[in-house]
C-alpha cells in the first residue's frame, strides 16, 4: 500500500468510496453531506487529498488534510492540523488503510509545525473511534459542536 497525493483519474473512485464508507451514516443518497463527499477534486485544490492504493494504484481510502487557511478547516486551533472525511472502502476495511492515512496527517501536522492535531466524528463512527484512541487521540467533549441542527460531532485532539 503506498500513500499519496490524490491524482486527476483518482477523483472518481475516491469520492465513490467515501460515499461508500460513509453510507450507514447517511440519510440516503438525497443528504446533501454526499454532494460534498463527492467533490474530491475540489477538496483537493481547496485542501489536500491523500489517497491510500493498493500496489495496481487502485484507491483504497482517503482523508482531506486541511492546512491552515483551508475552507475546509472545522475544528483545528491555530496550534493544530485538522483532518476530516477519512474514508476506507468497505472492502479495504480492517487492513491498516485508515491508520496509514491517519499517519499521514500527523505527519503532515509535524512538517507545518503544528503541535497538535484534530477532527470531528459523529458518535456513531466508533471504528474511527477505536482508531483515533489507538494513535493518541482523546475525547475532548467541550470542543463538541453541531454543524446543522440534528448533527452533533464529537472533536478528538492529540499532541505530537
């Protein structure tokens, strides 16, 4: 598996599967959530898109790591990298392509000089949940917050 920067022909595949990944989370295809999913190509120019593959460059997951100043940024202090969307293939799952993902953020996080990093969850996303404690991250309630009404997203940070 290598990790890298979105490509042009990735943008397709990526954005399928992240509506894929995110599916059980969604109120079906009219949430306007997979209008924004889908736009991969422009989260890429407005952010960085970072692409696991598989050894025939056959996208496996993906997460947008959002640099200060990003439009995309969310819940990131000035002290902190921010990553969101992190998605893996249903059939990719359970294979480290999340965690190599999330790898890659920190890294990111480090090479801008951050000294912290962060992102939002809904609750029900307990598999990202289970990874993020895994690499450090914790729970840190009174960050919480609610994009739109009935959409509440738990904020995770870790130092690095």
């Amino acid at each position: 598996m290598l990790v890298r920067r979105l490509r042009p022909e990735d943008a397709e595949a990526v954005g399928a599967l992240t509506v894929a990944a995110y599916e059980p989370f969604l109120d079906g295809p009219e949430d306007p959530y997979v209008a924004r999913l889908l736009d991969v190509a422009r989260r890429d120019v407005e952010a960085e898109v970072w692409v696991a593959v598989d050894d025939g460059g056959t996208p496996l997951g993906a997460v947008t790591y959002c640099p200060t100043g990003s439009p995309w940024r969310e819940v990131g202090r000035a002290h902190e990298g921010e990553f969101r969307m992190l998605a893996v293939a249903p059939d990719a799952q359970g294979r480290g392509v999340g965690r190599a993902l999330v790898t890659t953020c920190l890294e990111r996080s480090r090479a801008a000089g951050f000294t912290g990093t962060a992102l939002s969850s809904l609750p029900e996303q307990t598999g990202g949940h289970a990874l993020y404690r895994s690499v450090g991250f914790e729970r840190v309630p009174e960050r919480d917050w609610a994009p739109y009404p009935g959409v509440d997203l738990w904020v995770f940070a870790r130092g690095l």
